[in-house]
C-alpha cells in the first residue's frame, strides 16, 4: 500500500545533495530526454496518467502539449512552491530533501515544451526549501545539468529562485505569475491561458512542485509502470499529508486510490484516544467536507468529484467528535477573508460577511436567518470571480452548512457553542 517514489530517499543522509542524488541515479532521466524529441517526452508522459498534483489535477503533458510550438516570445517554466492551501504540507518536504528531483524534472518538462528558462516560486516563509533549492540549483549548474548546451544536448536552460513573500492567493497560477514579473499577485482573467500569454507576455506552464518531481520516474521506468499503479486517468503515488485528529498524523506516500478509511484507520492508526469520527476534510481547506458515512470512497480525483468534492492538494484533515464545526467554519472564513486579494467584489465584499456572520453564529448571537444568508452569499460567489478563491471558501462553507445545520442551528437557537471552547485541528491547543 505504502510506495516510495517521491519519498525514497527522503531518509537518506544529504539526500539534497548532488552527489547523493547521482550516486541514486540522478540525471539518468534527463540525459535519456534529452536523446528524445520533446514530442516522444509529452506522449510518455500523457501516457503515464501523470495528473497536477497542485490541486485541480489537470493532466501534465496535456498542459505542456497546449504551448505552441513557435512562440515570438520566450516560453517558460514556473514551478508552483507556495504551497498555501491550509494543511497541506507536502511541497516543503521535496525541496528540502530531494531538490534535484525537482530541478530534473522541471528540465525535462522545459525541453518537453520548449523553455530555456524556468522559476521556481517559492513560499518566502519557506526559509530552508529556498536555502535548499538554491544550492542545489548552484550544483546542478557547476555540474552542467543546468546552463548551456546541457550535458552537450545543444540545449540551454537555467533555472531561477524567485521567493514569494506568503501570499495565499500567490499560488493561483495566475497571481503566481503576476507576482513572479514583480507585481502585486493579482490573478489574471482567462482566457487567455497562461499556456499562450503568461509569464513576461510568454507562453507558460505553471506546475506544481510534487507533480514535477514524478517526471523523472516516469521517463525512467515508463508511462506503464507509472499508469498501472492507479486507478484509469489517476497514475501513481502521492503524498497525503494527513493532521488532525488521527493517532499518526503526517506524510505518507500512498498509491492513487488507496480508500480513505483505510488512510485513516490502518496507516494513520485510528483516531487518537478511539474517539468517535465526526468529519474529514479530503484535500485542503478549500475542499467540501466529508461525514464518517462518506469515507467509503477512493483518494482520486475522479471518485472524489463523484461525491460532491474534490482531491485538492491530498491534505486530509481528520475532525474528531467534540469538535464545533460552526467553529471550524468561521476560523476557515476568517482565512479565506484575509487572504482575498479584493479584485472581484463577490470575494473581497462576501468572504468577509460570511466570516462575520460565522462568528457571531459560534459566539452565541446569531440571528435566525443567518445560515440561509450565508448560503446565499456563497452562491453570490461561487463561480462569479476572476479565480477560484472565493469558490474555495463557498464550497466547504456550503458543505459544512449543509451537512451539520442542526449544529450551526442549536447555536443561534441556545445562544453559544454547545460544545464549550473546544479547539478545532487549526487551534494550537489541540
Ligand atoms: C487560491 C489558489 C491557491 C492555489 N495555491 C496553490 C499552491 O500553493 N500550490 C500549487 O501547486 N497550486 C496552487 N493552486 C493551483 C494553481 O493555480 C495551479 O492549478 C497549479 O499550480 C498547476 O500545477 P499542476 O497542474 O502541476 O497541479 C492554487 C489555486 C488557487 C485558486
């Protein structure tokens, strides 16, 4: 059930380092590309199933296949490290102990689609990834992996660092790549695609850390092998980050599909203290919520979407019973309204109304009305703003509503929390 792709040398002593990474057959991957034509590299890697592991899961060498093959302009990579989804924590673990799977494979996606430059933007509160990444971006330089003429292929790339400076909204791709020119990380309206103008005006792919660092694997063992270890369209590993209320929390490489109930309560050991379950949260903040009589289904995009919510960044959060999810709901607006970027007015007027409104729900003076207003607010958002943040609060906003109103109602009813001050997974008590 547990696979090492990604997390194989995650143990090892210097596993950031160049040598340790060659003497594990670093570089192989991107020597054998470089002997291919770009065209057999994105073939294989449709083939593999190879899906976006930054959360809308959209198929990789299907992205790289929509940049033009002729371009007035440069083409270029960005390497999506913001990893700002609350409680994923996955993106981190790669660039500190295996940033050359990630330089590898943002080469070999680069040359598959015709970029000699590529940035990898990175969290800047991630202060030992950008450390990591850089040095191992100077390795790989000196070495020749990265620079002019690579490994005597005729083609040239580097390949730059640029530190956001942790913004939420950043690691939309469009916002990431406002921010990556210098300016403020707004999102842009599409069309048009970052595929034919992003960066600089260039044609751009934007991928996310994890999914880059399969590449690698996948051009030296094959989309087969890759394909065949999950379900139809859903290859590989991933890395599950799992918190919460489980007795093992933490991050596990686990093939596409593994059934969540078998996540929670053989890998992860159950809930602490064998307490009952009372919700999960399947993908990050931004996915809609799961009651224990949901968790019968498989981690994979697909078999998530047929149940009302989605993979995300395969956060999962675990809520155990006790927990107040009126609580929970309003910590999570109060995020999400923090974070808008205030371009589109659903978002930066209606996120901030229905944390307020939450709030005052969970601290006992709610009025009757309040959750039929906030579900409307969350219709007046979804789906009505330039990027996705808005829907990533409405929807599990929504769901929460929708599936405990009896607790959001006792609330306004009884006038406080029955539950007392009790912490949810985000509070630093629990
Ligand atoms: C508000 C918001 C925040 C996002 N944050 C991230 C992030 O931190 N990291 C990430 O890889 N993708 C994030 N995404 C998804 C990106 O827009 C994009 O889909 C992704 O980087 C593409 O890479 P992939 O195809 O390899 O998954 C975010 C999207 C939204 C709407």
């Amino acid at each position: 059930m547990t696979e090492k792709i990604l997390t194989a040398r995650f143990e090892k002593p210097d596993s950031y380092r160049l040598s340790s990474y060659v003497e594990d057959g670093g570089y192989e991957a991107l020597k054998k590309a470089l002997s291919k034509t770009p065209d057999e590299i994105i073939d294989i890697v449709k083939a593999a199933g190879l899906r976006g592991r930054g959360g809308a899961g959209f198929p990789a060498g299907v992205k790289w296949s929509f940049v033009p093959k002729e371009s007035e302009k440069p083409k270029y990579l960005c390497v999506n490290g913001d990893e700002g989804e609350p409680g994923t924590f996955k993106d981190r673990y790669i660039m500190e102990l295996d940033p050359h799977a990630i330089i590898e494979g943002a080469a070999i996606a680069s040359y598959a689609f015709g970029a000699h430059v590529a940035y990898i933007y990175i969290r800047g509160e991630f202060k030992l990834p950008i450390e990591r990444v850089e040095n191992a971006l100077a390795e790989a330089r000196q070495a020749g992996f990265l620079g002019a003429n690579i490994l005597d292929s005729g083609y040239d790339l580097d390949i730059w660092v640029h530190p956001g400076a942790g913004a939420y909204v950043c690691g939309e791709e469009t916002a990431l790549i406002e921010s990556n020119e210098g300016h403020r990380g707004m999102p842009r309206i599409k069309p048009p695609f970052p595929a034919i103008v992003g960066l600089f005006g260039g044609p751009t792919v934007v991928n996310n850390i994890e999914t880059l660092s399969y590449v690698p694997h996948i051009i030296n063992k094959g989309p087969e092998w890759f394909a065949a270890m999950g379900p139809e369209k859903n290859g590989g590993t991933k890395l599950f980050g799992v918190s919460g209320h489980v007795k093992r929390p933490g991050l596990y490489e686990l093939r596409m599909g593994t059934p969540l109930r078998k996540i929670i309560y053989e890998v992860c050991g159950g809930m602490r203290g064998d307490k009952e379950l009372k919700a999960v949260i399947p993908g990050g903040s931004s996915t809609p919520i799961l009651t224990p009589g949901e968790i019968d289904v498989n981690m994979d995009y697909d078999s998530l979407a047929k149940i009302g919510t989605m993979f995300g960044s395969g956060a999962i959060i675990v809520i155990e019973e006790g927990t107040c999810i009126p609580r929970l709901a309003a910590r999570l607006a109060k995020f999400y309204a923090h974070e808008s970027c205030g371009q589109c007015t659903p978002c930066r007027e209606g996120v901030p109304w229905i944390a307020k409104i939450l709030d005052r729900v969970e601290n006992g003076m709610g009025l009757p009305g309040d959750l039929d207003q906030v579900l409307k607010i969350c219709d007046n958002i979804q789906g009505k703003t330039i990027c996705p943040l808005g829907d990533a609060c409405a929807m599990p906003i929504r769901a929460m509503i929708v599936k405990f109103r009896a607790e959001f109602e006792r609330h306004v009813e009884e006038g406080g929390c029955p539950f007392g001050p009790t912490p949810t997974p985000w509070d630093s008590e629990s």
